[in-house]
C-alpha cells in the first residue's frame, strides 16, 4: 500500500470513528509499532499506531473508585 493510500485508509477510518463516537479531539502523531513482531507476517511492516481521545467520553460501567 503506498503513502497516499495509507493515508486516505486513515482518513476513512478516523471518519468511521467520528460517526460512531464523537468528533476527534485529541489525536496523537503516528508511532513506530515496533514492540513485538507478532503482527508482521498478517499485516506486514511497518506497522504504526497512534492514539485518538473523542469529545464525548464514553461511560463503559467499570469504576475503580466508587463514588
């Protein structure tokens, strides 16, 4: 997959996101996955992640401090 492509992918995706959960809010600058090669053969490399918060916060029912 060239740039241009991954890059679209991304933008396809965070969309899917935004229609799902809220508008972005927060999004980190892309990372190296380089941690494990567990993903390599079915992905392949290299593999990059990154981080998004969304404006609405979502209540998943799990608190660890009650109250």
């Amino acid at each position: 997959m060239n740039k241009n492509n991954t890059f679209k992918l991304s933008l396809d995706i965070k969309k899917q996101l935004e229609d799902k959960f809220s508008k972005v809010d927060l999004e980190s600058d892309k990372m190296d996955f380089d941690f494990t090669t567990y993903y390599n053969q079915e992905m392949g490399t290299p593999l990059f992640r990154r981080f998004i918060a969304f404006e609405k916060l979502i209540d998943d029912g799990f608190h660890t401090n009650p109250g």
